[in-house]
C-alpha cells in the first residue's frame, strides 16, 4: 500500500501541471475587462475549472491508496489521500486569488469583499465538489477519469437542457455554482439562494465521500466494475447506515422536490403558480399577477398581443395558426427572481415563449413577437438564427419604432459621428455583444430594413437559417454592407441629430465598465432609497458610486437627488466643472432639463431657457423634447416660475397633481399649460373621458407645434380607448399636420392600424 499526503501530492507532476494551467488562465483573465479583477465572472470560471480539475487530481492518489491495499480495507490510507487531494486542490486555487488580487493595484476593484465572498462560495466548494466526485468514481468504475468527465458534462448538459426546457435563463450546479444567463442585466449580490446552494453542493459532496468511503470499508481488493454498487447498496441497508441513508435519501428528494421555491430552478408551471392568474385569446395564454392589472387593463393587453401578432405575421406572410404564451411579470424584480433576466425582456422561439415585464410590455411586445414568429425561419432546435446580428436586427426592423427617429436616420448619423463599427462585426455574436447594446441594434435594423425593402422578406428568411449571403443575395456580407452604406450617406441629417447620438449612444458596454457588478448593485441601492423618497440617502450613494466607477447614470442619479434634496447648487455648479468641461457635453442633454430647472429656481431664467431650447432643438426624446417644450412656454407666461416651477419640482402621484393643477386653474383657466398638463395626468391615470374633454378645446398650434401634435395624439389615444374609432383616426390625421416627420408617419400608422384592427375584432 501507498502512503499518500499532502507533500508527495504537491510535488507530483499533476498538481505541477494543474498549477501551470491556473497560473496561465488568470494571468491571462487580467487582460480580459470583467475577469480582470475579483468578482463573479473570475470566480466562476475558476469555479468550474477547479470542479473539473480536482477531480481528476483526485482519481489516482485514491487508486494507489485503494488498490494497493492488499486483500484488507483501506479507508483509513483512501481517507488520506482524499483529504491530501481536497488540501492540494484548495492550495491551487491560492495561484488565481494571489494573481488577480495582485492586478487590483492596476484596475480598480470596488469590492474586494464581495468579490472574495464571490471566490469563496465558488471556486473552493466546486474544487470539494470535484475531489469527491472524483473518488467516488475512483473506488466504483474502472475507468474513473473517463466517467468522472461523463458525469461533468451530464452536469453541465443537465444545466443546458434547463435553459432549453424552462423559461429560467439562470442555473445553479455543482461544478460552476452559478450562472446568472447571457442577459444586459448588470446586478449580481450575493444571494441567499447562492449560499444555500453551496452548502447543498457541500452536502452532495458529504454524501458522495459517505458512499464512497461504504464501499472501500465493505470492499476487498479485486477488479472494480458495476459489482462496486451492489457492495455500495447492500452497505447502505446495512445496520445504522439504514436510517442515515434513508434521512439522506429524504433530504435529496426534499431539494429536488422545492427546487423551484427555493429558487434554484423555475419551470413554466411552478411560474404560472407564481404569478396566479391567466387570460386566453386566439392566439395566446397570458399569465400574469392579478395584482398588477386592473380587470380593464389585462384586456386591453390580450387586445394589445393579438393586435401586434397581426402586425408581425401580415409582414412575414405567415398564417395565423400560431398559439404563443406569454409570461407578463408584475416588476423587474419579480422577473428576475423567478427567470433570472429582470431588465432584459426575453423571447424563447423553440417553446414559444415571451417573458416580459409590467413595465415595458407596451415597447417590448411586438419586438419579442417577432423573435417568437420567426421560429420556422430558424435554425433547428432553437428555432432562431445562429447571428444574433440577424436575431435582433430583424425584430428591430419589423418593430420599427425605436426613439424619435427612424432606424436609418439613427444609422446614418451614427456614421457621421464615426462610432458606427463594421456591419460585419456587428451580424456576428461576439461583434454584436462586444459594442454598445443600443449601437448593435440601431445598426443591425438598419442593415435588415435595407435588406427587406431591397431585396424582400423571403430573402432575408432564407439567410436568417442559412447565414450564406453569397447564395442568397449573389453577393458577399461586405459587398451588401457597402450597398447599405451608401444607401445611408444620401439619408438627410441635420445638426441636431449628432446631439442625439451624443446624448443616446455615447455610453460604454459592460465589457468596459469598472467594477460593473459591484457599482450596478450600489446603484439599485441608490434607486430604493430615492424611490422611498429618502433623498439625502440617495444623493450620498450615487456621489459613491460616480466617485468610483463614473459614468452618465451615476452622475445623472446624483444630480436628480440633489435636486429633489433642495441642494439646487450641485447642479448649476455642475454644468461648468463635468458638462462644459467634457468633449462632448451633448452626451448630458437628459440631465439639461433637471440643471435648467435649478437655473430657473435660483433665478438665472437665460442659463435654463438655453439649456431648456437645446434639448428641444436635438429632439432626441419624445418624452424629453415634451418636458423642454412645456417649460419654454411655461417660462414665457411665470417668468419666475412661483407657479408652473413646484409642478415640475415636485413628486406628485397623477391623481395629486390633478388636485393641484385643478386649484391653479381656478386663478387661471385659460392657462394652456395648465390644462395640456392636466390632460397628460389623466391619460395616465385612465381617465379618457376627462382628457377628451380637457384637449378637444385646446389648440397649442401658435404655442408650439411639437406639443400641439402630442395633443392630438393623446386625444387620439384617449378617443381610441373609449373606442370612438373614427373620431380617433381623425386626431392621429390632423397630428400629421403638426409634426410630418418620417418616425411620426410609422407612429400615426401604427395608431391608425389598430384602430382599424379594433373595429374588425370588436373590444
């Protein structure tokens, strides 16, 4: 028999090759953004290295310590040599920590606790994990290393088939720990659930070390083959064992039995328990939380699914026996508890299924549809392109409607600006996520929009599971891109529109962020306390976390809770010291509304009348062009701002601020302002009999055209919910004389084919 430890196992050529190996992988992870420093994604690589190495490091120590026992039991020298394997496995995972701590001194880590809590809870359990995985085949197999690696990927094919079979993009297993799924999600704690599951996997590892040490108790040296687990059973009725194996089997059977609650998996089922209630149409089974939908409001949103299914299906000339479900969660966090994607709206084309939120079902749902509708198109088994460029360009094309221009005029200007990288880079997987989520979309619609109106759909649906241009089009990726470029050079801009792709493009990915895990979740933070109206709290947190990471959503975090704090001066000061003093300050122009409102409030009326204008003329935002119109006009008429100012200070729920606005129209109720803001509060809180009455009589033309065409559109939309159909079609018509631009076309047809649509299928 072989004695083996903890030093002849340190000094043999395994441990050597395992140490070059990890040396190797983090010394080149420094070069990597987001594995660069400690925290989740460093952690769970070498997680799920360590849990394939260890086992394999463990497999012949155990042999020589087991086989060459003679004709007697072994378990005390296999005891040996399993511990001297957990030891030597542990210290190897000391190589990464020392290395990647070490680059801390050159890329800022903004954690270095939470980063370590991340390490310590995957890397060292997954390494225990495969040591006794490993001796468990060592003593039950002849071939232990060939089965050891059979069962890693039965593991990790396990981990896949959730992803495929459930809507849930996260897993948890043994060998990794964790795997939040390929999302635009940025938080990721330390959770409950991620410590539960350790000391499951810590369990697992107990159980397989307990069986596997039965069999070198009841064993006797011999040829080990499928007789091993016949020792194995009869080891464990045996005696005590039996009461300890059935407690054992019980506690195995309870996780796998709550798994769902407790959150290690999600199916379809245990999520429509979840969310408790659900609505059948034509076309499709939506589940959602009762709580979150008025009985109105969920029918209007079956109305909604069936009216944009129409619309995806008329532009694939599909037929329309198509049955989809579709999962609508009551909040982002909601969403992320149960699929693991909170702000990320997911389609999953091989079930047909969309998951979307509350919250951004109204922008989301025909995007996601497509997704879903081009499954025949698609490769087999995921029913999608294997592009992502294609994947999202294609919804993004048929969607059509992304801020307030079209998709080309979004493409041209972004290549006039120079950040629009190569077509081909961004039609790949990797291109696609390694650029700026907004930049591939914008630009991979656009190229898929070029393509559809100048060479069909049908062309398209061909390369979408194929990816051959050269058969498709006759000509090559490049050859098209040139096509499409030069379709994009004679696409009018103006001076305005680089504004716009300053304010909406100029943001870095995650892939280069700082510390963009530890930072996002700081931010969440940020957003409870200002959500809970403890503003000081807020402002506090976000200072933090610009101070460390930078970045526009910190800042912008910051200056809205100074502003809400009364602290007025950070944000004039700031316009000066970050906006003014930055190469291109038009990257800030969401934050000029809430700056131009502190001007006004100390009394500087030019400084917020400019700041004000300049995001009026860019026009980037509907919703941005709106507030600075509606304060253009409002300081013409309280130049001070004593009354229209607190409207736009304050933090009113809509029903509160109609109170307001209506106390102030008893002093003046010719005010246009007044009344257009009343009318916005009204439409959002479902009151579309009063904001018919409150705009019909308005007429905002000589005040300002932008508005005057967003009345007629909210009288429409308001006209279209009380289901006057026609007297909707007319206000969305007229709205065209006010604002006659190409993306306010795609909008008012948009309206006016689901008016059409409404008067066909009835409410």
């Amino acid at each position: 028999m072989q004695t083996v430890n903890i030093r002849t196992l340190i000094i043999s050529p395994g441990v050597g090759y395992a140490a070059l190996l990890y040396g190797s992988i983090a010394l080149l992870c420094t070069r990597i953004p987001l594995l660069n420093y400690l925290g989740y994604e460093f952690s769970a690589l070498f997680a799920l290295l360590a849990g394939c190495v260890s086992g394999l490091l463990t497999v012949r120590p155990v042999e020589d310590s087991f086989r060459g026992a003679g004709d007697t039991p072994a378990p005390r020298a296999t005891a040996a040599a399993v511990g001297a394997s957990a030891a030597a496995n542990l210290l190897l995972l000391a190589i990464p920590l020392v290395i990647i701590s070490g680059n801390a001194l050159f890329i800022r880590n903004c954690s270095m606790a939470e980063g370590m809590a991340f390490f310590m809870l995957l890397a060292p359990v997954s390494a225990l994990f495969g040591v006794s995985l490993g001796f468990f085949c060592a003593v039950h197999f002849a071939h232990p290393r060939t089965l050891f690696l059979l069962l890693c990927l039965v593991l990790l094919a396990y981990s896949a088939g959730l992803g495929y079979f459930t809507p849930a993009v996260f897993s948890y297993n043994f060998l990794y720990g964790f795997f939040p799924g390929l999302t635009y999600d940025e938080v990721l704690p330390v959770t409950r659930t991620l410590v539960l599951f350790r000391l499951l996997t810590f369990f697992v590892a107990a159980v397989l070390l307990w069986a596997g040490m039965i069999t070198v108790a009841d064993s006797r040296k011999g040829r080990i083959n499928w007789r091993r687990f016949g020792t194995l059973g009869a080891g464990l009725v045996s005696g005590d064992r039996r009461i300890r194996a059935a407690a054992v089997a019980c506690a195995l059977a309870g996780f796998y039995l709550f798994r769902c609650d407790l959150g290690f998996e999600s199916t379809s089922a245990y999520i429509r328990r979840t969310l408790g209630a659900e609505i059948r149409t034509e076309h499709f089974a939506l589940y959602y939380s009762p709580s979150s939908f008025t009985a109105e409001e969920i029918q209007q949103a079956a109305r909604e699914h069936e009216f944009r299914l129409s619309q995806v299906l008329a532009s694939f000339s599909l037929p329309d026996h198509v049955f989809f479900e579709s999962y609508i969660y009551p909040s982002p966090e909601a969403k992320q508890r149960l699929i693991g994607a909170g702000n990320t709206d997911i389609a999953k084309p091989w079930s047909g299924q969309i998951h979307l939120s509350r919250q951004s079902l109204e922008g989301s749902l025909k995007h996601e549809l497509v997704h879903a509708a081009a499954a025949p198109f698609g490769f087999p088994v995921v029913h999608a392109s294997l592009s992502t460029g294609l994947v999202e360009g294609l919804a993004m094309a048929v969607d059509g409607e992304w801020g307030n221009r079209t998709l080309h005029e979004y493409a041209a200007a972004l290549r006039e600006a120079g950040i629009a990288p190569p077509i081909d880079g961004i039609m790949s997987f990797w291109g696609f996520a390694s650029h700026q989520s907004s930049v591939s979309y914008i630009l991979a619609g656009s190229f898929c929009r070029y393509l559809i109106d100048r060479y069909g759909m049908r062309n398209l649906m061909l390369l979408y599971r194929s990816l051959d241009y050269r058969t498709v089009y006759g000509r090559s990726l490049g050859e098209l891109a040139l096509e499409w470029e030069g379709y994009l050079d004679r696409v009018p801009l103006d001076d305005e529109d680089q504004d716009g792709v300053d304010a909406l493009f100029r943001r870095p990915p995650i892939f280069r962020k700082v510390c963009a895990r530890v930072l996002a979740r700081r931010s969440v933070e940020a957003r409870g306390s200002f959500a809970r109206k403890e503003f000081a709290v807020a402002e506090s947190l976000y200072a933090g976390v610009y101070a460390d990471g930078g970045g526009y959503d910190a800042f912008a975090g910051y200056l809205t809770s100074a502003l809400k704090n009364g602290r007025i001066s950070v944000l004039t000061s700031s316009l000066d010291t970050v906006i003014l003093a930055d190469e291109r300050p038009a990257r800030y122009l969401p934050l000029f509304i809430s700056i131009g409102d502190a001007f006004w409030a100390s009394g500087e009326q030019e400084k917020a009348y400019a700041l004000y204008n300049r995001v009026y003329q860019a026009d980037f935002a509907e919703g941005y062009t709106e507030a600075a119109a509606v304060r253009l006009i409002a300081m013409e008429t309280d130049p001070g701002g004593r009354i229209m100012l607190p409207l736009f200070l304050a933090d009113y729920t809509d029903s509160l601020r109609v109170l307001v606005v209506d106390s102030l129209l008893e002093r003046d109720p010719g005010d246009r302002m007044l009344r257009y803001l009343k009318a916005r509060s009204l439409l959002r809180a479902g009151e579309f009999t009063e904001v018919v009455a409150t705009l019909q009589s308005l007429d905002l033309t000589s005040a300002n055209i932008a508005l005057e065409a967003l009345r007629l559109r909210y009288l429409g939309q308001a006209l279209f919910r009380l289901g006057r159909y026609e007297e909707a079609r007319t206000a969305f018509w007229v709205s065209l004389n006010a604002a006659d631009t190409d993306i306010a076309e795609e909008k008012v047809d948009t309206w006016l084919d689901r008016c059409e649509w409404a008067e066909k299928h009835g409410p």
